[in-house]
C-alpha cells in the first residue's frame, strides 16, 4: 500500500504528462479495489471460523501442548515398565 501512495505522490510531483498520472492513479486504485476485495474475503472467513467455534492456536502454543502431550505419554510408558 504505501508504495502505491509513494508511486502516485511521485507522479504528482513530477507532473512530465497527464498520461503517467493517469496510469498510477489507475494503478492505485486497481490496487486498493483488490485489497478492498481480500479484506473482505478474510473477514468473511473469520465470520465462519467464529460461528463455527474453530480454535486458532498460535505454533508456539500448539508445540507446547504437544511437547505436554509427549511428557504424558512418556510418563505412563515408565509406569508401565516399572
């Protein structure tokens, strides 16, 4: 996004012809259509992740639980051995 703006703000300021204007005014607002478009798309996507009580849990969190997991697990094989 902000080299979009950067884009658009340099032509402006260069202001050589109306035609490179045009073009990264074009080219910004393609762009923020198409952002425009995927925001939506991925807050579609958390509506549905919400309404169907999904849990999102973070990498280092899901390790945790597994290492967790493995202790336990390793733990119950020494009782048994004993």
């Amino acid at each position: 996004m902000k080299e979009h703006v950067q884009a658009l703000n340099s032509a402006l300021r260069r202001r050589k012809g109306d035609s490179s204007i045009q073009d990264n005014i074009t080219s910004y607002i393609c762009f923020k259509k198409k952002i425009k478009k995927e925001n939506k798309r991925l807050i579609s996507t958390l509506k549905q992740i919400d309404d169907n009580k999904f849990i999102i849990m973070s990498p280092t969190l899901l390790e945790y639980i597994v290492e967790l997991w493995d202790k336990e697990i390793a733990r119950k094989m020494l009782k048994k051995a004993e």
